[in-house]
C-alpha cells in the first residue's frame, strides 16, 4: 500500500500533465502574447508577425490585412482591373483625379457592385490631404478592385475587404 508521500507525489505528477495537456509546455505562454491552447505563429504563415515584433503586432494590424476571396469574385475583379487602369489614365492625362470626378466614371464601370471614393490622406493618422482620390469597388460578395490616382502615379490591386474599411484601404496602425 501506497504512502501518503508517495500518493501526494502521484496527484501533482497527474495535476502537472493534466494542466500541460498532450506535450504542451505549461511555461511557454508566460508572457500572455498567446491566447491559451493556441499554437506558435508558424515561420510559413505570412499573416504571423516578424520575429522581433511588439507584443500586439497581430492585433495593431489585423484591420490592414484583407480578408480572404472567393475564387469567382477574385476573377472578376481581375477582369475589370485594366479598364479601372485605363479610365484612371485618361482621368489622370485631364487632370481630374478628386472623387468627385472619378466616383461618375468609376461607378460606370463597376455596375452592378458599389464603389466608394476619398480623397487620398497621408501621415500616420491618415489626416493629411493631398493630391488624388483613393477608391475601392466592391466585386461579389467579398472582393475589392482597390487603389488611388494621383498626378504622378495609378496603384491598382485585387484583394479582399479589409475588416474595418471595406475596400478602401485603412490608413496605418500604430
């Protein structure tokens, strides 16, 4: 028969692997940047944070990162991405590039989707006008012909809505 010593020693050895679970190590998360029973970020995933990154990395910039497409959607997009291309061009040689010019033009394009035209901001806090409109078309249910015009430049791209802004991009974290 079993000591008290030694049935105390029993319960924290089964106290100890029942707190760590199959092979997770109980002291790898102290410093609380990972939610419980969640898994490192792997090296292969390009959403997870560099490897020198603050604390909250992933948090401060999950609104800048788009969600995923449909496959349809993102093929429609595609599709239309050279006559947005051409039309900011022509917008651009004429020099009409503020919102209230490319919002009639854009929206003759993208019919039947949305689209949703700013002035172009810079600065961290997205508060400094300059030249330009920066828009967003929303293609299907969750695709995005997204970009800007200025007087010097066209940027034209094909990704998801981004979870607080929809298509127009946000402005960048902190």
């Amino acid at each position: 028969m079993p000591s008290h010593k030694t049935a105390a020693g029993i319960g924290v050895v089964a106290a100890a692997l029942a707190l760590t679970g199959c092979g997770d190590d109980l002291f790898s998360n102290m410093n609380g940047t990972r939610k419980a029973n969640s898994a490192p970020p792997s090296a292969t995933d390009p959403h997870s944070p560099p490897a020198d990154s603050p604390p909250n990395y992933g948090d401060n910039t999950a609104a800048r990162r788009p969600e995923a497409m449909a496959r349809e959607d993102q093929q429609a997009a595609t599709a239309r991405t050279q006559e947005v291309k051409a039309a900011l061009r022509m917008q651009q040689q004429r020099g009409r590039i503020s919102p209230k010019y490319l919002l009639p033009v854009l929206e003759d394009i993208a019919v039947p989707w949305r689209v949703e035209v700013s002035n172009r901001t810079t600065g961290t806090a997205a508060t400094t006008p300059t030249d330009g409109s920066a828009f967003g078309i929303y293609v299907g249910e969750t695709a995005c012909i997204s970009g800007a015009v200025s007087s010097s430049r066209i940027w034209v791209n094909v990704n998801g809505h981004f979870p607080e802004t929809g298509c127009l991009e946000p402005p960048p974290a902190h």
